[in-house]
C-alpha cells in the first residue's frame, strides 16, 4: 500500500476528531485497524504521530486514551 504524507495527514486528523467527539473513547491499536480499516503500517504511523504530538497516551490494558490536557 502507497501511503502519501498527505494520506497520513488526513488520517491523523480523522483519528483526532474522532477522539475528540468521543470523550472517554479508548481503543487498541487492533481495534483502530478493524474501525477504521488501516493496514498495519498506516495503525502505527498515525498512532505513533499521536503520541509523540502529546495527544493519545497508552493505557496499561494497552489502549489509547486522548490525554486529559486536551479533554
């Protein structure tokens, strides 16, 4: 699969506007791959920019969590 800069771009957004709507929304990177049908690659690149932005945080059970600074 070609994933653009862009593509990601767009995802990231996507991923971070679904959290925001949701507050309490708590997913698994697997869970993330069946909602919104990534592939592997594209589950890791946009969770990963999310963490590292300071946006998601990983939960003990392994979920990701938006972080309270931005609820």
């Amino acid at each position: 699969m070609s994933v653009t800069e862009a593509t990601l771009t767009n995802w990231i957004d996507r991923v971070r506007s679904e959290y925001v709507e949701m507050p309490g929304l708590a997913l698994t990177r697997w869970q993330m791959r069946r909602l919104w049908r990534f592939d592997g690659f594209v589950c890791d690149a946009v969770v990963d920019a999310l963490v590292k932005s300071g946006f998601l945080r990983e939960r003990q059970d392994r979920a990701f969590v938006r972080v309270a600074k931005y609820v």
